[in-house]
C-alpha cells in the first residue's frame, strides 16, 4: 500500500508561480532562510504548501499568484540579464518601469547584445519557455566585421563545435555588405551561452553587433530600444495554451523614468 502524497504544492512551485522567483532561485533564497510559513523559518524545500498556509519572504508576506503574464523589452546593449551584478554593471531590471510588478527574464541576452527580451511574472511560464523540448527558433541580425564566404557559413548550417561544445546546424543568410562590415540573418534552436559569437569566431569573424528580432512567434517589430510591451492575454492564451482571465492593467512608466512602458493593440 502507497502513502498519500501530502495535499498541496512544493514551496518552491508556489513562489516560482507568484513571481517571487523561479523554482532554482527559490530553493536557494529557502536554503538562505530568507523564508518562513506559519511564523516557522523553514531551510529546506521539501515542503508542501495549501493555501491556508501563510508565507513570508523577506518580511514580506506572499500574496495569490497573480494572473501569468508577459511582456517584450528590447534589451539595449549594455545592460546585463542579472538581478544583481558582482561588477555593479547596470541591470536590464534595474532599467525597467518602477510601476512594473517582479518580473524574471526567459533566458539571457548577453552584455553586448540587444533586441528581444521575454519577462514574464510566473516562474512556470518561464520554465517552459525556456524548455529545450519547445523547439523555438530564436532570429538574429547580426554585424560582422569584413566579409564571409559561403563555404564559411556551410560550416555553422552543418553544425560547428568550438572548444568541445557542439552547436546545432543554424540557419545562415548573407544579407548585404556595408563597408568594412556584412549582416547576416542567424536563425537557431539551441541559444547556448554566446553561440553566434563563439561560432562567428570560429570561422574567423567576429561579431561587432547583435539583434535577437525573435523568440519563437513573439517579435521585437517596431518596439523602440529600451521599451516594454505587455502581451494581451489573448495573446498569451493562444501561443502558450494559458487558460483565458481578464486582461491585466497596462503598465505605465512614471514620468521621472526614462524608459518606456507600453501596451500596443493585437
């Protein structure tokens, strides 16, 4: 005869579900005693969690899971995808609108880079945004300095490896040259840490910008540097199969802030 399993969900899921963080981040802010239920600091999250219990974090109580949403920001170059940053370089979330509600990015755009960036206030949402098995295509502008053959570019839509790590075939288009520099349209699945770049470099060029235009069927278009969109959620219903609730409230930037929020008709 089997046990029961206990009523209710593992802490980690409850907070990664109302955008506390994800289930990883909240593991560790447990293991840090940063998280009490019931009055009791609990250190471990082997715990399960019904809604009579009563959760704080950081002093704060930890009110129902707010409706799942998403939003698009178009990353400028220079900011780094970190909550915190151990150089004390400016953060994408540090840029973004006060009025904004906690919110965690799908996956990372690195320093130099730019274009779309998905935030999402649900922890499952962004899980499976960023699962392997969801097969997205992310789309690339990218700048390279002096010129590439097409034999060169065979070799990343074969698949390259760089140092012992293997990159999916990509897709490669030569757009234009422009002066001392090409453009190129980089389409991939994998989006492993700097991959363009380290794949650029190893057929002997190098990147001098990147653009992410895409994430899947969601697009940067004309969203301005610097800019956040919130999704409707009719939007979110039928590209992630998230049930139907009311539209949320549009977030707007403050006028002392110098980014800008935004919710554009779909």
């Amino acid at each position: 005869m089997t046990d029961t399993p206990p009523p209710g969900d593992r802490i980690a899921k409850v907070l990664s579900r109302a955008g506390i963080a994800s289930r990883r981040e909240a593991e560790r802010m447990i293991a840090d005693g940063r998280v009490s239920v019931n009055g009791k600091t609990i250190t471990s999250p082997a715990l399960n969690i019904t809604p009579d219990d009563k959760i704080v974090v950081d002093g704060k109580q930890v009110g129902e899971p707010d409706v799942a949403r998403l939003w698009l920001y178009h990353k400028p170059a220079g900011l780094v995808t970190t909550e915190r940053d151990e150089k004390d370089r400016p953060t994408v979330f540090g840029a973004l609108p006060e009025n904004m509600p906690r919110v965690m990015s799908v996956g990372r755009l690195d320093l130099n880079s730019e274009g779309l960036l998905l935030l999402t206030n649900d922890g499952e949402m962004k899980r499976k945004l960023e699962l392997p098995s969801t097969g997205w295509l992310r789309r690339y502008r990218v700048r390279i300095n002096g010129s590439v053959s097409e034999a060169k570019l065979d070799e990343l839509r074969a698949g390259i490896t760089v140092e012992g790590i293997t990159y999916q075939p990509m897709v490669v288009t030569f757009d234009r040259q422009q002066g001392a520099n090409a453009w190129l349209t980089v389409s991939l699945r994998e989006g492993k840490n700097r991959e363009i770049r380290r794949a650029m470099g190893e057929i002997g060029v190098t990147v001098n910008r990147l653009i992410r235009v895409s994430y899947g069927p969601f697009q940067l278009a004309n969203l301005k540097q610097g800019e956040v969109e919130e999704l409707r959620q009719r939007v979110v219903r039928d590209q992630l199969g998230i049930s139907d609730k009311p539209t949320p409230t549009r977030v707007r930037k403050p006028a002392n802030r110098p980014l800008k929020g935004k919710k554009r008709s779909r």
